[in-house]
C-alpha cells in the first residue's frame, strides 16, 4: 500500500490488442475524472513512456468507443522497456508530467514491465488482464477473450457448412500462444470431434483412431480444433500427419489469424472492461500497488501481479469429458 496521494494517472494499452481495451480506457478516463484526478494516454504502450508520447485525456476523448476493436492509445511490445535506461526515460518522462500512478492494460509480459518498473520506481501500477488468450491467473476472464470466442465460433460455424457440403475433414487453427483456452471453448462450442491443446499431450495414435473410426461409420462432418500453441505443431503440422495417416480422408486446413483480435467487442467484454477499469483507478486511490484488478465468482479480485503472471490458469478434466462424449 502507497500512502501517496494520486494525483495524475496514465493508462497504456500494451502487447497485442484485445476487443475491449477501448471500453476500459473509457472506464478509467472517466471514473479518474469523476475523482477529480487528471488522467494521460500513454501511446503505443511502454514505448510511449519511453519516448515522452503522452497527452493529456477528457471526458470526450473517450466518447464513442466503448463499441470499437483495437485500441486508441495504439499498442506495442516495447524492447527499450525491457532494458534499464529505457525504465529510466519512462520514469523521467512520468515525471516531467506529474503522472504518479499508472493503469496498465494488457498480458503478462506487460505485467512483468509493471512489476520491474514499479519495484523500481516510486509510480504504483494497476494491471488489468487485456489479452485474447485468457492465460491470466486471478480472473475468470481477460479482456478480449469472449470477443476472440464468439468471432472463432462464428467462422468455425462456416467452415462446417462448407466441410458438410463436401463431406470434407477440416483442421482449424485458432490463437492462444500457449494456452488452449480458445480451442477449448470454441471447439465445444461448434462440436468439434476433436481438440488439441497445449495443456494436454496430444496423442496422435488415438486422434487416428477416433478419426478413422469415425471416417468408416460415415460420420459428415469432421472438425478438429487445435491451438497454434499445441505441442505437435499447428493446423499446418497436424494435418500433415493427418493426410500422410488417412490417405482416403479429404482435408483441408484453416488457419483463422488475427480476425480473432478484431472486431466490436461483445457485451461480457464490454461489461467486464467497464468494471476492471472503474476498480483500477479506485484501486489507486485506495493506494494500493501492483495488483491486477480481475473478476471471479462474479466479484472483483485483486491478485499480485507477479501472482498474476506466475501461475496460469488451470483447465478442469471435466472439459474433456465433455468433448469426448459429446462429439462421439
Ligand atoms: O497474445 C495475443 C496473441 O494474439 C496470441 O494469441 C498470438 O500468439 C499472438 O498474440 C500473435 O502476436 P502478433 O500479433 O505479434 O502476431
């Protein structure tokens, strides 16, 4: 806890851009003014601190983005962060503001910028889980995530109409870097046969088998999720092994890149950007410091922000339960 009061706080968006960072900008701006605390958007993440990019925000310059993908304050992955003499230009540059307290919105490696730099610094840092992968412990959701799902489900839902009318087998790839949670959900979610994710060894042998099963009683349509963090490689790899092991079987690969990061957020991501962002900048004033501001159980949670980067989330057994019977 920091007993200093604060006074001018900026907000960065960092690491890749997430549906909804725009709703929690938003969020922070105005419950910042509403406390009477001036509030600076800090430009293309820590780089922006780095280079002295800031500019003082209003009630206005957040008006009308609640609903936009992306983020206004534009983002980065900083490297001149990662090194001391940049941490030291960044402190430098808060200074010459007068910015004594710092909303971070992004994924882990920008919560450990936050953590190194506030370690060193006098500047207390908020983080608020801003990444499509959901790879945040201490929050049921990041910011991003649902959005990333829906838009997920929503071309694999297109790719089985296209599968079905050719009778085809499709591998699908979606995001996540290391962590399965958008195969997860939405493999479910569209009824996937099968989903390959990092958390878990994938076992070729048995995914040839359910598919060449499946391939002799005749089965339609054929979906296989994997995520691009899986430890046997992507679409690309997988379904190698797939059209080498099933020579009869026609398959096709989809890889769905970056529409995953687009597009209007949803309502869950809208609302949560909203709460987190609100807690952020009370959390400031409450003086607390470097904690991430997450949800669980429906209630706002505050974890350490090493915590927060340390351990991951885990993924229950019961999801894969589900898969196997529900697509059998
Ligand atoms: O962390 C978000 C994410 O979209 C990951 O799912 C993906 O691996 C990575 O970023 C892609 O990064 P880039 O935009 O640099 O290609």
């Amino acid at each position: 806890m920091s007993t200093k009061k604060v006074t001018k706080i900026g907000v960065l968006t960092s690491g890749g851009d997430a549906p909804g960072m725009n709703a929690a900008i938003r969020a922070v701006v105005r419950t910042a003014i509403y406390h009477g605390i001036e509030v600076y958007g800090i430009v293309r993440g820590y780089n922006g601190m780095v280079e002295g990019d800031i500019f003082k925000m209003d009630s206005k310059s957040v008006a009308n983005i609640i609903q936009r993908g992306g983020t206004i304050l534009k983002t980065a992955r900083s490297a001149a962060f990662f090194e001391p003499e940049g941490r030291q230009k960044a402190y430098d540059n808060l200074k010459k503001f007068g910015i004594n307290g710092l909303v971070i919105i992004g994924g882990d490696g920008s919560f450990k910028g936050a953590q190194k730099f506030s370690n060193e610094f006098d500047i207390p840092c908020i983080g608020l889980p801003g990444t499509i992968d959901k790879d945040i412990a201490g929050s049921d959701f990041t910011i991003g995530f649902d959005t990333a799902v829906n838009t997920a489900v929503e071309a694999i839902d297109k790719i089985r109409d296209t599968a079905d009318a050719h009778d085809r087998l499709f591998v699908v790839e979606v995001m996540g870097r290391d962590a399965g949670y958008i195969a997860l959900h939405s493999g479910i979610a569209t009824g996937a046969e099968n989903i390959l994710i990092p958390e878990t060894k994938t076992d070729i042998e048995e995914l040839i088998a359910s598919l060449t099963e499946k391939e002799k009683r005749k089965k339609l349509v054929n979906l296989v999720v994997v995520a691009e963090g899986d430890e046997l490689g992507g679409a690309n790899e997988i379904g190698a092994i797939m059209k080498t092991r099933l020579p009869n079987a026609d398959i096709r690969i989809c890889i769905l890149g970056h529409i995953q990061r687009g597009g209007a957020p949803s309502c869950l991501d809208r609302l949560i950007a909203s709460r987190m962002g609100f807690h952020a900048v009370e959390c400031l004033i409450e003086g607390r410091n470097n904690v991430m501001v997450g949800i669980v159980n429906n209630k706002v949670h505050y974890t350490p922000l090493d915590n927060a980067v340390k351990a991951k989330q885990k993924i229950s057994q019961d999801w894969f339960k589900i898969v196997k019977i529900l697509a059998s």
